[in-house]
C-alpha cells in the first residue's frame, strides 16, 4: 500500500473554512489547548499579518496548515517570526504532515530574509528542527521549557518577544 503524497501549498482564498475546520479539529481534544487557535488564525489573516500560511494537501483535501506572522522583539532586533498555529486533522497525525508543513513554511521564511522563529510548543517535537530553549529572550507568561527559538541568521535577540495581538482573539467580538 502506496502512501499518498503530500502536497504543501499557500493558502488560498477556498481555503479559509476549511482551514477553521482542520484547526479547531487538530486541537479539540488537546488538553493544554485554549481552543482559540482558528480564531487567532482568522485574526492573523483579516490583520494582514499572516507573512507565510501554508495548507497540507493529501489526495486532493487539506489536511493540515500552518500560519507564520511577524513578532516584536523589545531589543529591536527585526525580521523574526512565530510559527503557529500549526494543525492537522487528527486521523492525519503522525505521519508526516507537521513535519512537511514546518520544514517548507522554515525554508520560506529564510527565502524571505527571515532571521529566526520562535513559538510556545511541545518540548520533545520541536527540537528535531532545530529550535532551543531561549537563554536573554522570553514570552511573558510561558514557561521558558515551552518557548523555543530557531534564529537562521546571527544571535538570539534578547529581551521580551510579543506575538501579534491575534493571539489574543478568542472568538468573542472586542469590546470597545
């Protein structure tokens, strides 16, 4: 039995509910999930803040995404981006399509002058591509065992980092 391909792809326009679906999917039952990433993948998009966003094709379905956006860094050091949120359907896992997904979306943001990335995320995953706990950088409020950065390009900025606001987005109208 042949293992279909997987195709990595930029998102399209046909694409946005689906990619709600495969996200909220992806972290439905993950227990250390706030269950607000579609709506901070939404957010990232209507912000115009998502710098790279790929979807993971297998037999002509998405099956997978994931977003890159630009982060602040309190040093002034530029061009970083966060990897996340990064989704796959659930009867997807485990073979292969995260790994795709995180090895195109890093190629892409060297190709674009990309320094490095950071994110809040599993420990034991994230270091097979390289990422490292941070030593003079942190996320405040993460704990520094799952925040991890991965600079292509010079040192690790120092200082604070601060993701895009649309990590905040819950799925709630803002008050105003």
């Amino acid at each position: 039995m042949t293992t279909p391909a997987i195709l990595i792809r930029d998102e399209t326009e046909k694409d946005k509910a689906v990619i709600t679906e495969v996200t909220a999917a992806a972290f439905e039952t993950l227990e250390i999930s706030s269950h607000t990433e579609q709506y901070i993948v939404e957010a990232l998009r209507a912000a115009g803040a998502l710098t790279i966003s790929l979807v993971a094709e297998m037999d002509g379905r998405v099956v997978g995404h994931i977003a890159f956006s630009p982060v602040q860094m309190s040093d002034g050091t530029k061009d970083w981006y966060g990897l996340g949120p990064v989704s796959v359907l659930p009867a997807y896992q485990r073979s292969g399509i995260g790994k795709a997904l995180i090895r195109e979306g890093l190629s892409r943001l060297k190709a674009l002058g990309g320094k490095g990335c950071c994110l809040v995320g599993h420990p034991e995953y994230y270091v097979k591509f390289g990422f490292r706990n941070a030593t003079g950088l942190e996320h405040e409020g993460i704990p520094p065992e799952v925040f991890f950065v991965l600079p292509f390009d010079g040192p690790v900025p120092q200082g604070k980092v601060t993701f895009h606001e649309a990590f905040l987005a819950d799925g709630h109208p803002a008050q105003g």
